[in-house]
C-alpha cells in the first residue's frame, strides 16, 4: 500500500470491503474470501513474484518452499493417483447429474439447449418459452464453491439475457440461502422441482 500510496480508506473503497475487515485482514485476524484475496492482488501487486508473495503471506509461508520431488518414489505415484482418481470421480458425478436433469426435462416435454455459449458465457441448459430465457446451472456437490455458483447465476442474468436462472442441486439447504436471499431472480431446486417449474409456465 505504501509503495502505490494508498490509504485503508481508499483501498478498502476500491476493492468493496469495509475499512474494518480489509485491516482485520491486513493485520492477519482473519482470511479473505477468493473474490477479496483476487482484488487485492490485482490492485496491490504488479507482477507474478509479486502475486505470489501476497499469495504466500495469507497462507502463512514466509518463503516459497524449493521442492525436489523424487520422480521414481512409488508414494509420490500413488498419492498422483488418487488425486486423479478423486478428480475424476467429481466430474463423473456432476456429468451423471447433469444426465439426470436433462432427463426430467425431456419427461416434462421441454426443449432445451444443452452447453449453450454465448461469448465467454456458458450454461448447462437453456430454454426459451412463452418469450423468456431460463438458465439452469447443474450444481451436484454443493458443499464446494457455492458461493462461486450463485456468482455465476447472477451474472448469467446479465450475459446471456435470462429472465430466470435456476441452480440445480440433489437437494436443498441452507447452502441455498445466498442465492435465494438477494434481488436476482435465482432459484435453487432439485432436478424434478425445476422441471415441475418450468412445466407449470416461467416465472416472471
């Protein structure tokens, strides 16, 4: 902050944070969430090195540590493994959700577009009827990111020009509350709510 002459009250403006929690953060009493953290690297550090050391610090690393992996030591192979291994077994489960969703939607006898793009804009499916645009965005673990998801609604409202988006989840809880709670038009549902929505004619 020193270095680009920055005062608490004018970063704490630029990034969106309260002067309180930007120095709760800068005084290390608590972590900043991913979308504050992003912020304050793209204001505050000018190049990689840089990045890196913010990174570290709210890590609790002084230094970056120099690793020289034994490439031939088994552990190392088998540790590789099962990081793949669980990996992959997320996004078959999200991809086998997402079949099941596409699956009440045929059963309700909607059409849908299914990956549609738009720029840098993606939904997993998109309908349009009675002359509105709904985006479901398919959300199997909902215990990872969240948050990031709803992020994503919302901004689906605005790049591809939905009048409704709605995440589709194996089931709903108080995860669901930030998504329902704010002014967009979110809704969170199960695969045969969300079809059982749509069916019934869109919501405005």
């Amino acid at each position: 902050m020193r270095k680009q002459s920055l005062t608490g009250v004018q970063l704490s403006a630029e990034i969106g944070l309260s002067e309180t929690s930007l120095s709760r953060i800068l005084k290390g009493h608590s972590k900043p969430k991913q979308v504050t953290l992003t912020r304050l690297m793209k204001r505050l550090c000018e190049n990689e090195e840089e990045s890196q050391k913010l990174l570290r610090s709210f890590a609790g690393v002084a230094d970056a540590a120099e690793e020289e992996p034994v490439s031939d030591d088994p552990k190392n192979a088998a540790v590789e493994r099962e990081r793949v291994e669980r990996w992959l077994e997320a996004r078959t489960q999200a991809i086998t959700f997402k079949d099941a969703v596409a699956r009440e939607l045929d059963k309700a006898g909607l059409h849908y577009q299914r990956d549609a793009c738009d720029g840098i804009a993606s939904t997993d499916f998109l309908i349009e009827r009675d002359g509105k645009r709904i985006a479901l965005e398919c959300k199997f673990n909902v215990g990872r990111d969240f948050d990031k998801t709803v992020g994503i609604a919302r901004l689906l409202c605005e790049l591809l020009r939905c009048d409704q988006v709605i995440i589709v989840v194996p089931f709903v809880g108080a995860f669901a509350d930030a998504a329902t709670s704010g002014p967009d038009a979110i809704t969170v549902c199960t695969p045969l709510e969300a079809a059982r929505i749509l069916e019934g004619g869109v919501a405005a």
